[in-house]
C-alpha cells in the first residue's frame, strides 16, 4: 500500500524547543487504511470528515493525513527515520491483514487536556473568558468553547501552533479572526 515516504520538513517542535517535527509526504494515499489502524492502535484520534488519524507513540505525536504525515517530539532526523519506517511498515502489515480486522470509525478521545494546553500560547490573558489556558484547554475538548475565543492563539507569533492544534483538533475557524 505504501512504497515510501520522503522527509520535506523539519521544524523545531513547538511542545518543546530541543525536539523536533517532521512533515513526510507520502508516495501513496493511505486514508483508507484509517479505520484498521484506529482498530488496532490505542488511544487513536478519527477524524472521518478530515481523513486524519492521529495517536501517540511514547511522548511522540504522530498524525496520518492522506499524503503526508506530522512527527511531533522527536529528537533527531535519525529517529524520524526509524519512525517513518516502523509506521511504513505498520500501513502495509495492517493493508495486508484487514481481512482479519474489524474497522473501527469511531473517533475516539484520547487527547489529554494538557496536549491541548502544551499548544496554547500560555499567557493566561482571560481574553477567552476561562481562567486559565487548561481551563480553555477543558473545555475546548468538550467542544462547549471555540477555537477562535483564543485571540493570542490567531497572531503571527503563534501560526505555528494553531495550525497544528487545529490538525489534532480536525477542524478550521469558523470566522475570521479580529486580532488588532
């Protein structure tokens, strides 16, 4: 199912500055393999509407998208790798035994309050309205809050992170941002 995948990217890591994420495009399209691995693997995050599969791998993040992947935590280009080559390996073992698996779709729920606020900008501003940024960070998992309440969070200062917040949390603004 997947012949190879070519690195294109390597950023600091946003969670932590001595890390690094990794952005690996992909020779084939693997969203149909989603739901087999959301059967197997622990703790996935399903996206069905925005074809993402997203799990951890120790303190690694690791989110599949149909022609690409995002490596978040990790230490060098090395381990990248050695990464990429066990999640290569993983898609095809599980393409080739999906006969033997039942497809899960649900979009389960194992992002942690903390990997949400880890992506925040951690002023605690109150500007949203909450306490704190894990407070924000709460109810933003709930869904009783919007993305978008977070104005800090839609500066140029920290386009990075809300980008790759809104790619664990599968979803986009739902209008522009008036951030002067």
């Amino acid at each position: 199912m997947l012949k190879s995948y070519e690195i294109l990217r390597i950023r600091p890591c946003i969670a932590d500055p001595e890390r690094i994420r990794v952005i690996a495009k992909l020779s084939d399209e693997i969203h149909e393999i989603f739901p087999y691995l959301n059967a197997i693997l622990e703790s996935c995050i399903y996206n069905q509407n925005l074809r993402t599969l997203t799990f951890k791998k120790e303190e690694k993040m690791i989110t599949l998208h149909p022609t690409h992947i995002t490596l978040t935590m990790i230490r060098d280009e090395k381990e990248a790798h050695q990464i990429l080559s066990w999640i290569k390996n993983l898609i095809n073992e599980t393409y080739e035994k999906r006969s033997q698996i039942v497809p899960n779709y649900s979009s389960g729920d194992s992002l942690k309050p903390s990997d949400i606020q880890r992506l925040l900008p951690g002023t605690n501003c109150r500007e949203c309205g909450m306490r704190s940024c894990l407070a924000f960070a709460f109810r933003l998992l709930e869904r009783k809050i919007e993305i978008e309440k977070c104005r800090p969070l839609f500066t140029d200062e920290f386009k990075e992170r809300r980008d790759l917040l809104m790619e664990i949390l599968g979803h986009r603004p739902t209008y522009e941002v008036d951030t002067s």
